[in-house]
C-alpha cells in the first residue's frame, strides 16, 4: 500500500511524497521514514534534503529521481555554483521573493521570452504564476536543484557571499557527487548553456584575440561552523538519541533545547495517555504558548522556558484536582484546591533545576491581573509574562477541549474568547487576550479556508499503540479521541461527529468487524480504516468487503497512518456533495486576504458576499476565479465591485459543479488590477 502525502498544516515537512514513493520502491529503508521526517522538522528543511544529509541517497541519483518523475531535467551543486548567471536577470527577481520560492533563475530566452529556473519543488503552481507574473515571460520552463544549492546560489548572485556553495561542497564532496551526462542532464543559462532542438546544450563563449579562458576559482578553504557552545559535542542533525547520549569534554550531559523539548513533549503525552479526559492536553497548551511568545516577539530563550512550563504544568496533579486560573477565577471554592496542589510540577522537578522562565510561569500562573491571586499578589506587569501567557492558554484550551471546563462544554473558539474577555483586566492580561484572539480566530479562520480541523477516533484497547498516533496526529493538527472497545466507540460516535476512525480488529468486547458493522447499521458514514497486528489474509479480505477504507498491518509508521487517513478524509469528502463550509466576517479578514487563500489553496467552492443589501458571488475552480456576479455584472467585472466591500460577511460554499472559466484572469492578477482601480479612485 502506497504512503500518501503528509497533511497540510502550520507545520509542514515538504517533499514527503517523494520520501513516500523511495519507502515503497525499498531506495529507503521504512525503519529510517521517521528520521528523515524529524530530521527536516528540525533543520527546517525538505525530506529531500534530509535524506541527502543523512547519507541516505546521493544528491545526483535523488534528483535524477525527481526528474524522471516529473519529466523534466536537473543540476547538481557542483554545476550551479559554476553558473555564470546575466546579471539582468538576476534583477528580473526580487531577492525576496526567490528566497521565498526557493527558486533561482538560470536562463532567459528574449526571442521565445521562456524563463528557466530551478527550483526545490517543481509541482508548485504558484511558482510558475510568480515567475510569469514577476518577469513578464510568456512560459517557464522548472528544472530541479537540491534546496541548499539553490540557496547557496541566491547568496552567491544576490549578496556576494560564496560561503553557502563552499561550506554544501565540501560536505557534498565526500559523497561522491556525480556529474556525468547521463546522471547530471544540467538546464542551461545565460553564457554558459544554449536551447538548441528543445536540448539544453553547452555553448563556447566568443573569445576576442585579447580575452584569456575563464578559468573556475578553486574555492577557499573554509573551516567547519563551530558548534553551539553550549552544546559543543551535538550537531544539528543529531538524532534524538544521539543529541540525548553526547557528552561535552567535561564529562556533562548536554541536550539541544529542541530535542529537550521534543523529550518533553512525547514523555508529557505518554502521561496524559493515561487520562482519557485529559489526553493532548498538554501538547495544545504548549503549542498555543508557542504562537503568543512568537507574536508579542519574546527571545527564543524565552518562548523555550515558556514551553517547558507548558508542558510540565499539570505534572502531579490529579485529574480531580486540574484547575485552570479561569477555575479559580470562576470558583472561590476552588481557590484553596489550587493553592494545595500548584507547586506540585516545581517540587517534582526540584533536582532539575528548571530555567528561570519555566519555574516563574509554573510558580505564578495562579497569579491575577489585579492583584487578587496568589502566592504573591502580584499584579499587572509585576506577573512574569510567561506565567500571564501560560494561565490565558491553559485557560482557553481547557474550555475547547473538555466537556468538563468551567463553561461546563466544549466551546467554539469565539464563544472561547468571549467568555475570557469577561475576566479581561481582572484575572487576565488585556494584551495577552488580544493576541489570542488574533490568532485563533483570525489565524483560524485562515486555517479553515484551508483545511478543516480534522477529527480522528482511535480505537485500539493498546495504550502505547495509541499514544504514538496520537502525538503524531496531534503534530498534524488533529483533534483525537480514543476509545478501547466497540460499546464505548459507538457511545462517542453517536454523540461527536468524526471525519475518520482508526481500528483495531482486536478489541476487549468484540472485534472491529462488529464495530464496523454496526457503524453501517446505526447510519454513521464516516470512514474507518483498520490497523491492526491481524495479517491474516482472511481478515484483509473481511475488512475490505464490509466497507474499510484501508487496511494497515502492524507495525506501521505512524507518519504513514497518519497521511493515509488524510488521504481517506480528502476522498471522502469528494465523493459526496457539501463538505465543510466556512464563513466569517469581513472585519476579521478582508476579502483579498480570503481569495489569495484560496487561490494558493487551489481550492474549490462557490465565496458568496453580503454587506447590507448587496450580495455578490465568486465561483472558484482549482484556486481560479471562473465568475463572478455582483448585481448586474458578471465577470472581472463584478470581482472588481466585490473586492471594494469592506464590511459584511462572507460564506465560502464547497459544493460546486465543474464551471467553464469565463474569466481567464489568474486570480492575483484580478487582485492587483482590483487595488490598481481603488487606488486610482481615491486620488
């Protein structure tokens, strides 16, 4: 069975679909998936360029793969860092923007006006329509180069810094880079290469009687970066275990701040595990930790401290006993229960010694705005930040999260807000609040335009089983339940709607068979997808023919399961009419916003308009607007009036028929002409 692609979320490992097909062809060992995938994680890189780091596939043969695959050609490092490159084309491109794309421009033919690039991903639309629209050309052509050499390039021809192209060399030199013909077709561009016949082919410059051969500079020397100082035996590309068994030269354990965290977060969700109403808990408070300390632009010493409080808050209490500051703030009677257990995580952890920002966030996050908290009474700016932080997202996905919060249910984002805006100045930090609201509501009204948040039901009586999936569904933006036998599988479906259910065929009170079954029976449609130890062809067989999406033998990577059930999600959800709408206000996001959304999304749907008595409609298709109509127009037209509505709400509708493309305009260009009229108009 076949890896699909890794789900789109905040976080996003790019090149994981040609990680998957490696896996399956056996180029790549299935036990070394994982690492590549944290491997790029933290290096903040593709898959493509981790395996090439992890020595797992030499850089020649990985993109004469990817060429082949897509039909088109490739460079190696060695060739693009000898490019001479016009340096008029060069300014054609923003450096910001090749940046952006990963992209570097190698060849533009003024009789055909074809520009030829290379780039790190060349099944990205938006890189073509970027490059048409940046540059004027009428085609572009997209070759394949590796990531770190296309970088490399941009230093070299943008800044002048050949540093990047010395430093890739010399690591890439020792895996013996291949640069035959056959292995390294190299694209062409300006004074090296020629198009001739559809071939890219080396062309000789015009030497005059006075001009001397080009010779290549041999490239300086260049000393490895020194590591970390704190960290002096650990590289960046250690592996979890690696960077946790280094030792420095004095004899002391020393731990890469991510990889400390990452340990955290995995022993934290292995905890909760074992609470079913609790289970993530800790992980989504960290995260939502991690988004504020990056918009109110704290140090990352500081976010890191923030953190490892967040994981560690509700480490020794009970699940009688979790109060969050909104518990306390709503409950006096609960005040004197807080105040018993809260030092509970800081003197489990006394021996560690925990930073200054952690121990301050875990000690004060009890702590209120106006001075009526405890242990200290401190108020307003008095109150470490991390713990002001810390007490408004426990507070928050304690009320989304748990039917057991101080709403009494699990609330919407909104309604979440809402009822912590009550506290505002009181328990909470104003500005804190402020933050959150902007990012769940406006980053997740974003994030639905996107892609739904996706809900998965686990069913299987193993608790370590499922604690993996469940990080890792988590880590995709999963909301996951977990249930342990087919009776309470039924109770959760039949009270919460799923859009996947991930079985075993073994369960205590039956088998997932039944489960499946009476799924059917009961009218539940959502589609469940077996996991389990069972190999047995019969069991293949049975599951298939009663209806499962999928059927996965154990052991499986958990990255696997996790890309598969978002492949069932996405077929699922074409195969029958309506799907999930999105709406919001036009004061949360103006409209230009939602449609270049949905244009990089390449989404699909009808985005209909309100403001007073006017209603306007825009049909997309494949991320392109196909019409549109406004009162009496229709068309560019109608696009143009609709984008001049600033207030109202909009509702993007995902039920739509295949629609003739009346307009032809790509939907940023319909942006720009839109801006270019209002601007005019306001003169």
């Amino acid at each position: 069975m076949s890896r699909g692609a890794q789900q789109e979320q905040g976080v996003r490992t790019r090149g994981v679909a040609i990680l998957d097909r490696l896996v399956v062809e056996g180029r790549i060992p299935p036990e070394r998936y994982d690492e590549v995938i944290i491997h790029a994680q933290r290096t903040q890189s593709t898959a493509e360029e981790a395996m090439i780091q992890l020595g797992l596939i030499e850089e020649a043969e990985l993109l004469k793969y990817i060429a082949n695959l897509y039909q088109t050609q490739f460079v190696g490092s060695e060739r693009l860092s000898k490019a001479g490159v016009d340096p008029d084309l060069i300014r054609k491109i923003p450096r910001k923007l090749a940046k952006r794309l990963t992209v570097f421009p190698i060849l533009f033919d003024k009789r055909t006006r074809t520009l030829s690039i290379v780039a790190a991903d060349v099944t990205d639309d938006d890189v073509r329509q970027q490059m048409l629209f940046t540059t004027g050309a009428r085609d572009v052509k997209i070759y394949v180069a590796r990531e770190a050499a296309i970088r490399a390039a941009i230093s070299k021809h943008y800044d002048q810094d050949n540093r990047p192209f010395e430093m890739l060399l010399s690591g890439a030199s020792s895996r013996d880079v291949r640069t035959s013909r056959e292995s390294d077709p190299v694209p062409g561009w300006g004074r090296v290469f020629e198009e001739k016949d559809g071939l890219l082919v080396h062309r000789a410059p015009a030497r005059s009687i006075e001009m001397e051969p080009a010779n290549d500079p041999e490239p300086e020397s260049l000393e490895p970066e020194p590591p970390l100082e704190t960290h002096p035996r650990i590289s960046a590309s250690a592996t979890m275990i690696e960077a946790l068994s280094a030792t420095s030269q004095d004899g002391d354990l020393k731990v890469d701040p991510r990889v400390y965290l990452e340990t955290l977060k995995v022993l934290v969700t292995l905890i909760e595990q074992l609470n079913r109403d609790r289970g993530g808990h800790s992980t989504r408070v960290a995260r939502l930790c991690e988004q504020l300390g990056e918009r109110i632009r704290l140090t990352k010493p500081q976010v890191q401290g923030i953190l490892i409080a967040a994981y560690l808050h509700d480490v020794g209490v009970s699940n009688e006993s979790h109060l969050t500051p909104l518990d306390v703030a709503s409950d006096e009677a609960k005040c004197d229960l807080a105040r018993r257990v809260y030092t509970a995580p800081i003197r489990l952890l006394e021996s560690v010694a925990l930073p200054e920002t952690a121990h301050d966030a875990l000690r004060h996050r009890y702590e209120c705005f106006d001075g009526r908290g405890f242990p200290e009474r401190l108020s307003g700016k008095n109150i470490p930040l991390g713990a002001r932080v810390l007490a408004v997202a426990e507070s928050y996905i304690d009320l989304t999260q748990s039917q057991r919060s101080a709403a009494g249910r699990r609330l919407a984002a909104e309604d979440a807000c809402d009822l912590l805006d009550q506290h505002k100045g009181t328990t909470f930090d104003p500005a804190v609040l402020d933050w959150l609201r902007h990012i769940v509501l406006d980053d997740g009204l974003k994030t639905q335009l996107l892609a739904s948040r996706n809900r998965v039901l686990i069913v299987d009586p193993d608790p370590e089983e499922t604690s993996v999936l469940e990080v890792r569904f988590a880590e995709q933006g999963y909301e996951v339940m977990i249930e342990r036998d087919v009776t309470t599988a039924l109770r959760r479906l039949d009270a919460e709607n799923f859009d996947v259910v991930v079985s075993e065929v073994q369960l205590s009170d039956g088998d997932g068979f039944a489960l499946l079954k009476r799924m059917r029976e009961n009218g539940h449609k959502v589609p469940l997808m077996f996991l389990t130890a069972q190999r047995d062809q019969s069991f293949v067989h049975r599951g298939l023919d009663l209806g499962a999406a999928d059927y996965v033998v154990k052991p499986a990577s958990a990255a696997v399961v996790a890309a598969k059930a978002g492949r069932i999600i996405e077929e699922a959800r074409s195969q029958k009419p309506g799907g999930r709408g999105v709406s919001g206000s036009l004061q949360e996001m103006g409209l230009p916003d939602v449609i270049q959304i949905l244009a990089n999304g390449r989404k699909d749907g009808r985005l209909k308009v309100r403001s007073g008595n006017l209603r306007g409609e825009m049909m997309f298709q494949g991320g392109s607007i196909h019409d549109a109509v406004f009162g009496d127009l229709t068309g560019a037209d109608a696009v143009y009036e609709i984008l001049r509505l600033t207030e109202g709400d909009f509702a993007l509708d995902p039920t739509t028929e295949p629609i003739e493309d009346r307009i032809g305009i790509p939907a940023h260009h319909l942006l720009l002409e839109a801006m270019r009229r209002m601007d005019e108009a306001g003169r």
